[in-house]
C-alpha cells in the first residue's frame, strides 16, 4: 500500500510487489490500481463480483466498514507491524502515485505527468482521461486490525471490490453517498466518522502545480452546493429524477440491443445508441451546475465518480459478453490528443493506453485490456465459469431489463459539432411545455462531433402521444419539436430550430418483441425524418 513506501523504505526487497526498480526509477505496475483473484475450489481462478451499493441502511459493519476504513481522510489506524501507522488512502500525501489525488488526477486536472509517463509531443492539455482506483491493499491490512470477529471480517475484505452505483434501475444518490457522517463498526468499536462518500478534502489549495489546470473555488468537492459551498443532495436526486435528465433506463436498453459494434456501443463520436449519453447525463445531473462531478476536468475527484464509472465498466463489459465477436475496437481514428497521445494520432485497438502499464512493464491497449478476467474480476451479471461464450451471451441477456413492448419505436439522433456550442451544456428536445429528451456534453473535448440517440416512447406515452398512428405522429412532432441549446448555469443559449453544426433527425423502427428472456427484440432499419 501507498504507505509501505512512503515511510522511506527503499530496498529493494521491502518495495510492494507492484513497484519495480527499472533504470533506476521505480515503475509503478498497473496491476496495482486492479483487483487480485482467489483461488476456486474447482482450480479455475474465481472472480469476485463487485456490490451494488444500495445503501448504508443494510449495515454498519463487514465489507462496508472495511470499504470505507481505507478512504477516510480523518480515521487513523494505529498498531500496524513494524510500528508502521497504515495511511487512510484520502490522507496520502498528494505527492504520492498511490494518494487518492495522484490517482483521481490521472482523469483530468491537474494536468501533470503520473508514474513517469510524460506529455508526448503533439499531447495536449487534458490529462490521460483513463481512471481507476487503488484499494484493496488497503482493505486487507485495515482487516488485519480486527481481533473480534476477525476472520470475518478479513473475509471481507478479500472478497471487497470497488461497488457500483446503478442509476438505470434506481437514480437517486446512494444514501451512503449522502450522509455527512457514518455509524460503523470500526476495529476498536463503534465510531462515527466524516463520510468519505460524501466528498474529498484537498490537501493544498488551489496551487496543484502541472499546466492547465484550471483553478478551484473550493478546498472540497461539492455537489449541488449553495453559495456557501453546502451540498444539497436532494437537489441531485430532483435532477436525476426529471424528465430533462431522459430515460436513463430506455438509453442503457437502446445501446443493449440497438448497438452493433464496439465503437458505436462505447463512444457517442460515432452515430447511434451509446453508453455514453446517459453517462453524461449523469454527470451533468448529480453535480448540478456547479458540482465537482460536472467540472470534468476535477471531476474524478468526486467520490461518486468511480461509483459512477463502475457501473459504466459493468455495461461495457455486459455488452461485451453478449456481443463477444465485436468486443473490442475494429476500426482505427484521429485522436483528438490527451496528454499521453498527440492529436491527430492514428488510434485503434493496439493503441498504447497511457499511463496503465502491465506486469512486463509494456503499456495496456485496448485489445489486451477487453477482458475484465485479465484483472480478476466479474459483475453479478457475468458469471463465465465453465460456459460456453453463447451460453454466457443469452445468460447476460436475460439479465438485462426489458423496457418496451410496443411494436414501433420512435427515437431521436442529435449530431453537434462541438466548437459551435457553449461547452459544458445540454441539448433538450422541447415540445409545448415538455422535456421529451436531453443529451448532455460535458467540457471535453472541445473539438470534434458527438452523437446522441434518446429513447422517445415513454415521454410521447406520458403525453398520450404513443397510440397515434406514424403518418400523423412524425409530421406534428417535425413541425412542432423544438431543440434548446442550455449553457452549464441553465439559461437558454439557442431557442432557434436551426443552431450551426447540429442536426437532429427522427427515427422509427419496427420490431418484434423477444420471444424469451435470453433474446433481444428484433429491430428493423431505420426510417429517418429530419427534424431540423
């Protein structure tokens, strides 16, 4: 753990196995940042499932307690062998690769280079963008403290993986997520500690050193704050749960069962159905306007944020298991630049992906990153033991949640270059006094194109729209939907039907609802109608 070296231990044999010496430079294996992998009974190697973290209500102690121990930035473990006082992962020093900051830093601000990987030439100022999460070593030592129910409690924390908030089957904010302060079982009883769920405390404010960043007006993340910097986490649940948020539920299902390849299902850089719409609606939505979560440059710093992002990793790896010959990128592209990547790059599947190396020292690509085995962990969802990739496919299909049954489906695409609007914004579909549908951009990149495709049956069924017929439907909604440009404070920046670089298009399909709960409903091609 990041304290093992940080004490000043500095042989080479007292270094954590993820530290190697190379050039006289310690690397950092990226395999630290990852989850290791218990032994099966059956000698196949088993992986443990993370957990959907629901809520604080069903429990103060196991798992949860050791979750949280290693993330408190006020909790100070004491009687660590050798004397070592075992550091909580928020109170690394911000100068440490392993610290909460060097980690959630890798994101976005400040911009700055992580575990030696310098900016390329040609790399821009926008940090490496890929993120993930050390925590595990921590867990297994804060369990180690436990004397009373000990082995319980060191069970939990070898089985303890980074949870995941849904927010498709439930939008409110986890209640762990909301509470100022937690009631758990700590190893020398009950405690109450400042919630690390709740927000980071950044250590040294505002000069973070590293080019670009842009500053902070706070000294802790914030979340739907108030003048004074107070979170209101209702108003985050009052946002999640409008209707301009859209249908978070029908977006996941349309990337489900509408996207057909790798690139289309993970990126809204290409048309159609994507992840990446409601992940930014999320986004926009929990932060609110001025919240740490929609400042995607700090936003990583934000504790929902890899509560978030698990759940995002969780669907892509899902589709993945349902769509296993198109799991990973087929086509190549131009690289907008990251610091780690220069613009204009020719990207594809074997792209190095900076800063994460491997255990050989060589840099995860996409094509050796696809598979979440090669980390040693699974969801509830993927249960690949002993099957075959078909069995697992139709497995994982039933998993996922039906949300139609009627026998025409009505969507809209929106096309934006981004240069022509006021990034970070929303981009509503208006009709009368209703929000039939929003697609969210977030502040980066700053060039380029997106693409997002909203689900539209369930906002014409709550206008009592659903039943008319297509010859009539499609004509009022062409003369009669507006598109809202909205900045990042609310107000309105185009009521025009026509803003330069975006176009929106309706589209009707026909379907066959599936015939099982291990099929998808067939979809057929596309009728496209312009909208403006």
């Amino acid at each position: 753990m990041a304290s093992d070296y940080a004490s000043g231990q500095e042989d080479e044999g007292d270094l954590p196995p993820r530290l190697k010496k190379d050039g006289g430079q310690k690397k950092l294996e990226s395999s630290a940042l990852l989850i290791t992998t218990f032994p099966a009974p059956n000698g196949l190697v088993a992986m443990q499932p993370p957990s959907l973290l629901c809520g604080y209500r069903h429990g103060t102690g196991g798992a949860f307690a050791i979750y949280l121990l290693p993330l408190l930035d006020e909790y100070e473990q004491r009687s660590v062998g050798g004397g070592r006082r075992a550091v909580a992962f928020q109170d690394v020093d911000e100068t440490d690769p392993l610290s909460y900051f060097q980690i959630s830093g890798i994101h976005g601000y400040p911009v700055q280079s992580w575990n030696g990987v310098e900016q390329v030439p040609g790399g821009v100022d926008l940090g490496y963008c890929p993120h993930n999460q050390e925590l595990v070593n921590h867990a297994v030592r804060i369990a180690k403290l436990y004397t009373r129910n000990g082995p319980t409690y060191q069970a939990a924390a070898q089985s303890l993986r980074q949870p995941y908030w849904d927010w498709a089957s439930d939008r409110d904010l986890p209640i762990a997520a909301t509470l100022p302060n937690l009631t758990i079982n700590a190893y020398n009883g009950t405690a109450t500690v400042s919630n690390p769920l709740r927000r980071y405390r950044f250590q040294r404010m505002p000069n973070f050193g590293g080019s670009g960043s842009v500053p902070l007006l706070h000294s802790e993340t914030i979340r739907c704050a108030d003048a004074a910097g107070t979170d209101d986490p209702a108003k985050s649940n009052y946002n999640l749960n409008l209707n301009t948020t859209g249908d978070l539920t029908g977006q996941v299902y349309m990337a489900f069962t509408q996207a057909l390849r790798f690139e289309e299902m993970a990126t809204a850089a290409t048309p159609g159905s994507s992840f990446e719409l409601p992940h930014n609606n999320v986004h926009n939505a929990a932060g609110c306007e001025n919240g740490t979560l929609r400042n995607i440059g700090w936003s990583a710093f934000e504790p929902l944020f890899m509560l978030h992002h698990a759940n995002v990793d969780r669907l892509i790896a899902m589709w993945q298991a349902i769509h296993y010959n198109s799991s990973i990128l087929n086509t190549t592209s131009l690289a907008l630049g990251t610091y780690g990547t220069a613009n204009g790059t020719i990207v594809d599947a074997d792209t190095p992906l900076k800063p994460f190396y491997d255990t050989n020292s060589t840099f995860y690509t996409s094509r050796t990153a696809s598979d979440i085995k090669t980390f040693g962990y699974t969801y509830p969802e993927i249960n690949d033991w002993n099957t075959t990739p078909d069995q697992l496919a139709s497995f994982v299909t039933s998993r996922v949640a039906a949300s139609s049954s009627k026998l025409v489906s009505y969507s809209a695409e929106i096309r934006v270059e981004r240069p022509e609007v006021p990034l970070p914004c929303n981009i509503d579909l208006v009709l009368g006094d209703h929000v039939l549908g929003r697609m969210a951009l977030l502040g980066m990149p700053t060039s380029g194109v997106s693409y997002g495709t909203i689900p539209l049956g369930e906002a014409l069924q709550k206008l009592n729209l659903g039943g008319m017929k297509e010859d009539t439907l499609v004509p009022y909604l062409q003369r009669h939907l507006e598109v809202q440009v909205r900045k990042s404070d609310g107000t309105v920046f185009s009521k025009r039907r026509f803003v330069p670089g975006l176009g929106v298009e309706l589209q009707v399909r026909d379907f066959v609802p599936r015939a099982s709960d291990t099929e998808f409903p067939k979809y057929g091609v596309a009728r496209r109608m312009p909208i403006m």
